[in-house]
C-alpha cells in the first residue's frame, strides 16, 4: 500500500482531460485527497456510520473492528474531484497504541459518541489528547458526532455538544 501524502494534493489539471464523477472514480483521477480518522470509544457506531456513508447501508449488527479498517469514497465538490480515504480505528483500550500510528499524515478527525452514554461522550477528552500528542498536522479539522440518536434514553444533550464542540473549535 502506498503511503498517503501529509498534506492535500492538486494534481495539475494540464495533465489530464476533465472527467466526470464515475469516469474519474474508475480511471482513479481527482484533485485532491484527504485522509479522515474515525475515532472513538468502541460501540458508539464509527463502523456504521462509515458503512452508511460509503456505501450506503445500514447493519444491526456489525462485528467489532479489530486494528483499523478503511474505505475511499471519491466525491465532487464544487467541480473538484476529492478521494476521500475513511479510517474507521477500533475503540477498544488494548488497540490504543496501534491507533496512534493512523493519526500521521491526517487531514481531517471526526471525534464520535453514543448520545445514550454520557461516558463515551466524557472520554473525547482523552481522545483529543491523543489527536494532539499523535497528529502531525496541527491544522486538521475536527468534528463531533453524536451518534444512536434514534435508540435509547439521551444522556448528552444537543446544547452540551455544541458547547464542548465550541469549546474545543470543532465543528
């Protein structure tokens, strides 16, 4: 596997003739890559979301990720060809010191909680001290996402969120 660049790539659009969005997805042409962490503690839904965003769907019941798992999902924005590459990190503590190796090179973090437990949500802290100690790009964009909005009994309100996510300039 090839290692990711540290920061976006343009790719001069001289080189090649302008594509359209599924051309561009199979020929593997586009302007610009990121590479995107998904982390959190383990059950609060990181492998469903990546499931619903890249492909579309939805599973009760997913196994466990062990180490790391990722997917690409090519997109157009604003008439720019953008690879995004997915990294879905198991939460579970005895994966931890494999989890920071994926945090080099990491243009982008989405921090994810269950909603329904206040715990997963009282961790983040732990989880942005481990963006700070292993990111090499201290410009990375961070989001927080309340997850499982739909089961259970909230124990994190929307307001709490948005605070905390103010606090810590996320989005």
């Amino acid at each position: 596997m090839l290692p990711l660049p540290e920061g976006p790539t343009k790719r001069p659009a001289a080189k090649r003739p302008r594509l359209s969005q599924a051309m561009a997805t199979l020929s593997g042409h586009y302007d610009h890559i990121f590479k995107i962490l998904l982390i959190g503690d383990a059950g609060v839904g990181k492998s469903s979301i990546l499931l619903r965003f890249t492909d579309d769907a939805f599973e009760e019941h997913l196994a466990s990720t062990i180490g790391v798992d990722f997917k690409v999902k090519t997109v157009t924005i604003g008439g720019s060809t953008v690879k995004l590459t997915i990294w879905d990190t198991a939460g579970q503590e005895r994966f931890r010191t494999l989890t920071s190796s994926y945090y080099r090179g990491c243009h982008g973090v989405i921090l994810t909680y269950d909603v329904n437990d206040r715990q997963t949500f009282t961790n983040l802290k732990q989880w942005l001290e481990e963006v700070d100690m292993y990111s090499t790009s201290q410009s990375s964009a961070k989001m927080l996402v309340g997850n499982k909005i739909d089961v259970g009994a909230r124990e994190v309100s929307v307001e709490e969120a948005t605070e905390f996510a103010r606090k810590q300039a996320m989005i």
